[in-house]
C-alpha cells in the first residue's frame, strides 16, 4: 500500500511544515536568533543543528539557508555550503546574500588548492 500519492512532493514545496503544524511566528523567530548567536559564538556544529531544523519547519526562507550555508562553510563543507546556497535561491532567486555568497564560494572553489 503506496500511502504517498504523486502529487505528496509537489505539496510539500507549496507547504511549509511550520504551516501545516501551525507554528507561531515568534517561534521561529527566536530560532532564528539563537541560530545566529550560536553562529557568532563560533558554535557552529550546533548552529547546524538549528539551522537544519528551522529549514525543515521552513525551508522557503533565504535568509536561514544563507545562515546555515555560512556555518557550512566554517565546518570546512564548502560543498554543501554551496548547495544549501543553491536550495536558498530555488526559493527566492533575487535574494542578493545568497548569491553574493555564491559567487564568492565558487570562486573560491575555482582556486586549486596548493598542497
């Protein structure tokens, strides 16, 4: 018994977790806050760890996939840094932070590595 119809994946990318459990806004903002203060006290594995979640609540928001793409990047993940960038500008493709930082990441890895 297949209980996931074809059209579960297009309803997922219109629906947002936080809508379906209907998540107070507040909430995620202060997620979002504790994401950045861990990010700014250089706690960036757990920082990863919120801003997983909060792109699980919401993963149509820019603001968190340049967030988490950043503490990628501190993890030394420039890879999925650069994916999470990606992700980010799918949903909004004029969001000048995400593609300032993808700029820069794909310069930088254009540069081969001396070693």
């Amino acid at each position: 018994m297949d209980i996931l119809r074809p059209d579960t994946a297009a309803f997922l990318q219109r629906v947002t977790i936080r809508e379906l459990l209907d998540i107070p806004p507040g909430v995620i903002d202060q997620a979002r806050r504790i994401a950045h203060q861990l990010y700014g006290a250089g706690r960036f594995a757990e920082a990863d760890i919120v801003c997983r979640g909060l792109i699980a609540c919401d993963h149509q928001v820019g603001w968190t996939y340049s967030l988490h793409a950043a503490v990628l990047r501190k993890l030394g993940r420039p890879e999925q840094s650069l994916a999470q960038l990606e992700c980010g500008l799918i949903h909004e493709p004029d969001h000048a932070k995400l593609r300032a930082m993808r700029t820069e990441l794909v310069a930088t890895l254009a540069v081969p590595s001396r070693g």
